[in-house]
C-alpha cells in the first residue's frame, strides 16, 4: 500500500510542478504550489530529484524564475551555483566531478590491487 501512495504522490507532485512552470509570472500561486509540493514530500517521505530541488527557495518556498526573483552567481574557485532569492537567503549547488574523484580514485585503487593479487 505504502508503493501505490508514493507513486501517486510523485504523479502529483509532477502536476503541481507543472502547474508552477505555467504559472510562474504569479509569485503567491507559485509559493502555495511549492508548499503543497513539500506537505506532499514529507508526508510520503519521497525523496526529489537534485534538479527538481533546485527549483525553488528551501527557505521562502518561492519557484525561482531567473531574472525576476532570483540572481544565479558561479564561484569558479569552490565549483558552486550560488542561487541569491529575495527572502535574502542564498542557495548552494555544487557542480561538476567536483564530488566524484574520491569515489573513482578509490575504485580504481580496488581494480588495481586486485589485478596484483592475481597476479601473485
């Protein structure tokens, strides 16, 4: 039962997102969306995709539209998208392999030593 919850959650968590990027000019619509959005996420413990988490404000809940509410900054030196809202609050995302090497160094160490092992 819990499976069949979870899946009509997303599918209406899809719509409200739908109906965001439609009505994105509306900046109350679009927090009231948004808010319905997060009851949803916590009440079936759904888990959103990155992109889809980006989208808005984890502080005003407000839909970010480029330009009008929300200024984007790229600090180059820490590989981070800073998402400036104007509650004032400041988002971060990082960006890039920026997260990956540590994993890919060590999986390839792993393939290595293997590779000695069998050798021997």
């Amino acid at each position: 039962m819990g499976d069949l919850a979870k899946e009509i959650a997303m599918e209406r968590i899809a719509i409200l997102l739908d109906l965001c990027e439609q009505h994105k000019g509306n900046g109350e619509l679009c927090k009231y969306y948004v808010g319905l959005v997060w009851k949803l996420v916590m009440r079936h413990k759904v888990k959103l995709p990155k992109k889809v988490k980006l989208r808005f404000c984890k502080h005003c809940k407000g839909y970010f539209v480029h330009g009008k509410n929300v200024r984007v900054r790229q600090n180059t030196n820490k590989k981070l998208m800073e998402y400036l809202c104007e509650c004032g609050k400041t988002t971060y995302a990082k960006y890039g392999r920026h997260g990956d090497r540590k994993t890919c160094g060590m999986q390839h160490r792993h393939a290595v030593r293997e590779d000695y092992y069998a050798k021997t």
